[in-house]
C-alpha cells in the first residue's frame, strides 16, 4: 500500500505578478503575486530558476509557484468562517 499522500489540486485564483527582483547568488527570482481578488493579500515568494523557465514566456513557470493554496484557505475563512468556527 502506498502512503504517499497526493497533493491537493487547489481552485486556480486569477492573479497577475511582477518579478521584483533578482538574486544572482541565490539563483532566484523575488516573484509578488497579486490576486485579481482586492479581499485577499498580495504574496512575494524567492523563486529558484530552473531549466524549465522559458524567458520569453514566465506565466506559465511563475504560475507553479502560485499561492493557490493560502488564496484558497483565506478566502474560505473569509466565506466560511463563523460556520467552520462552529457558529451560525
């Protein structure tokens, strides 16, 4: 039996970016996201570039790195919120 537990596939959330900044040293690449959502926060990871990263194309590349994950979580609690706390 396999315990290797399967990643959730999360809700795309329509966002743009803007890469900020680069880190030659690191090898990386300060990516923001910006949720096309005002109610949910803007989020800047440190991205690695990798061979995969096509420069004439990054959507695709950034879209990997998206925070899918927090905009799906914080945009439940902010629908959901009471009824998962256990109130009306």
């Amino acid at each position: 039996m396999n315990d290797v537990q399967q990643i959730p596939k999360f809700p795309a959330i329509p966002y743009s970016y803007k890469v900020e900044q680069l880190l030659f040293e690191q090898g990386t690449m300060l990516v923001k996201y910006l949720p096309d959502d005002v109610s949910l926060p803007s989020v800047t990871y440190n991205i690695p570039i990798w061979p995969d990263m096509d420069v004439n194309d990054l959507k695709p590349y950034v879209d990997k790195f998206a925070p899918y994950d927090k905009w799906y979580a914080q945009s439940l609690i902010l629908k959901a919120g009471n009824l998962i706390l256990g109130g009306q």
